[in-house]
C-alpha cells in the first residue's frame, strides 16, 4: 500500500514532510520545453524515457510537448504507464519470460507497442506469444553501439534478424534501437563526440545491410540527455530517447559541457528534501535520508546551495552532512535540498512526487502530489 504523501497541496515548502521527492515544477518545465524545442529543430521525434520519471503525468505533459510515445525499460513499467493513459510505448529492452511476453502481448491490444530483440529465439517467442493474445507488437533490433550491454554486433547479421521478423505474421519490423549508454557521462565533449562517431559509423554500416537486402528502417532509435544532439545532427537517428533532462542530477552535472555554447543548459529539477535530525556537533549534522531515499550508486548527492556541506556516509535512513572549516553548520530542524546522484533509481524509492511552484521564494508553495506510477515496476 502506498504511503501517504508527505505534504497537502497549498502547504508552505517548509511544512512538506521529509524525506520527501521534490519536483521545482517551473525548472522541469522550461526543461521539457526546452528539448522539445531542440528536437524539433534537428527535424528528428523524440521519444523521451520514462524510466526516469515513471510517471504518466509527466509522460501526457511531454506528449502534448510534441512526443511519439514514451519509452521504458519494462513491461510492468508500461502496464502501469498505459494505465494512467499513455497510448504508444517502445519498451527499449529485451523481454524474456513467458509470463512477461504474454503481457507485453496482451498490453499490445490496448495500446501501441515495441520491443527490441537481439536473440533469434526470443523473435520466435515473442511472435507466439502475440499470436496467442490476438495482437501485434513492433520490433527492434537492437545493436551493441559501445555500450557493451544488450545488442547484436552491427553489420550484416541484423538481415538475419530483420528476415525473421518479417516472417513472423504477428510482429512487424520497426527499425533499430542503438543506445550509447556510456556515452551519456562521458565528461568531455570531445569524448563524447568521439563515442558516438563511432557508433554513428555502426549504425550506419548495419543500415546499409538492411537496405541492401530490402529493409527499411522507420525507427532508428537511442541518445540521450548527454548526446542527443550528436545523435539528432547526425543524419542517421530519427528518434530522441532522453530522459533525465528533465530533472538532471548531480552525475550530469559533472559533464562539461559543449564549449560551442550549442548544447542546451538544462537545470536541476528534482531534489530530495531532508531534515536535519541530529546536530551533537560543529564538525557535522545528520539527516533523515539515506540509501532508502537516494541512490548512491553514481556518488553521493550534492547540498544545494550550501557551499561548504558535504554529504558523506549514508547508512539506511541517515546521511551524514559534514561542515567544512568556516561553513555555518545547519541547526537542528533545518531542511537541507540534496540533489540526487542519479535521478532515475533515487526516484524509483518513492511513492510521491511533491510539486512545488516558485521555488526557492518565499512564496514557494505545494501545487501538486504526483504518484510515481510505477514505482518497483521491475518485471
């Protein structure tokens, strides 16, 4: 059973219970706002993920943004998804299981759906198991661009693939799905534009294959919030699968970015509030969020705007904030704004999301309460 959320809508910003999933709603906004604008320009769909937010309210604001569809990485994601209303959505991940195909293929009579493959053996699967729910489900191949993750090899063995896919009667071959994962936190640009030059050159290649035999691509999918644009410029992607622009987080924030001034500056938007529980001393305080409300797995989260605290030692439900030399330490019952590390995991340990509207005012005040749908979504 859910938790009750931790504010009442028109609550001050210092009444919000912690610890607490804070969305700056003016923030997210203009970030939405901002890559929807981008994307467009570059003439290519955007396709944001969902696994960032897991949340159909903000999946329908990105949609009437201009979106496709949405993307997420799996089925109970999308089942959850779908049932708040969104209508088209590309689970960018492989699928095995018969209990999960069958619900893939079951959910692909209510709504649009894709899947990607990178075994023979799970095109047949997927195929039978359509067949079965009466219905008919997209396919990408996806392919290993760099990411050393899930994907074929690029090159000829994707006609392979495509060949048996078009002979299965329930499925359809959609196109490509090439994510560079890795490149997304690579710090510089020139690295980045290096990574994904070379997938670029990958998914080209395997393009060419496909045409040669007969296949066309209508998706070739992937980037992220940290190449999109080299993706989107490239010729090659036709659809955008960002998705932590829209809150970024600390990670990101270690990027440096394209020193052309091209890529977009987009800002922190999600931030869990916490409370200062302990204060025995100068030196450090403690706060009541630890690993069960930030994920720690790409570094501790920063304090936000109090230069000289550090988070450091989180243990289950305590994160120690350590005062450097001249820093005014926080006094018991403050509470501090910690931006997380890593946005999509840290997100996935809470039941609500708390809007705020102008943030960081006087004025500042809850507007909204948002379930994070599909929370523990893992199957």
């Amino acid at each position: 059973m859910p938790a009750l959320p931790p504010a009442e809508i028109g609550a001050p910003f210092f009444d919000i219970d912690t610890p607490a999933l804070v969305i700056d709603l003016d923030a997210m906004e203009r970030n939405m706002a901002l890559l929807a604008a981008r994307v467009k320009a570059l003439g290519v769909r955007l396709r944001p993920h969902a696994k960032t937010h897991k949340s159909a309210i903000i999946a329908a604001k990105q949609v009437a943004l201009g979106a496709v569809g949405i993307c997420c990485q799996k089925v109970a994601e999308a089942e959850a998804l779908a049932a708040g209303g969104v209508r088209d959505i590309l689970v960018s991940n492989e699928v095995v299981g018969g209990r999960k195909l069958a619900r893939l293929a079951a959910l692909a009579r209510q709504i649009k759906i894709g899947v990607c493959v990178d075994h023979l053996d799970q095109v047949a699967l997927l195929n039978e198991a359509a067949r079965q729910a009466g219905s008919r489900i997209d396919v990408l191949i996806e392919i290993d661009v760099g990411g050393r993750r899930c994907g074929i090899a690029p090159g000829p063995l994707a006609v392979t693939f495509a060949a048996e896919i078009a002979r299965c009667a329930n499925l359809r071959f959609g196109g490509l799905q090439a994510y560079h994962g890795r490149a997304q936190h690579l710090r510089t640009p020139a690295e980045r534009q290096a990574a994904i030059g070379a997938a670029q050159r990958g998914v080209a290649d395997t393009v060419a294959h496909l045409k040669a035999a007969g296949f066309a691509c209508d998706t070739i999918g992937g980037a992220g919030t940290g190449t999109f644009l080299l993706e989107g410029g490239s010729g090659v992607w036709n659809e955008l699968q960002a998705g932590s622009y829209i809150f970024m987080d600390a990670d990101y924030a270690r990027n440096v970015s394209d020193e052309g001034g091209n890529a977009p500056r987009f800002e922190h938007a999600l931030f869990v509030l916490a409370t200062v529980m302990s204060a025995t001393s100068t030196e450090q305080v403690v706060v009541d969020a630890g690993h069960k409300a930030l994920s720690n797995d790409s570094g501790f989260p920063d304090v936000w705007q109090r230069p000289g605290l550090a988070y450091q030692r989180p243990s289950d439900e305590h994160g120690i904030i350590t005062v450097a030399a001249g820093a005014q330490p926080p006094a018991w019952g403050n509470k501090l704004l910690l931006v997380p590390g890593h946005c999509d995991p840290t997100v996935n340990l809470h039941d609500w999301y708390v809007g705020v509207r102008d943030f960081g005012t006087p004025h500042a005040r809850v507007e909204t309460l948002w379930p994070v749908d599909a929370r523990g979504a893992l199957g």
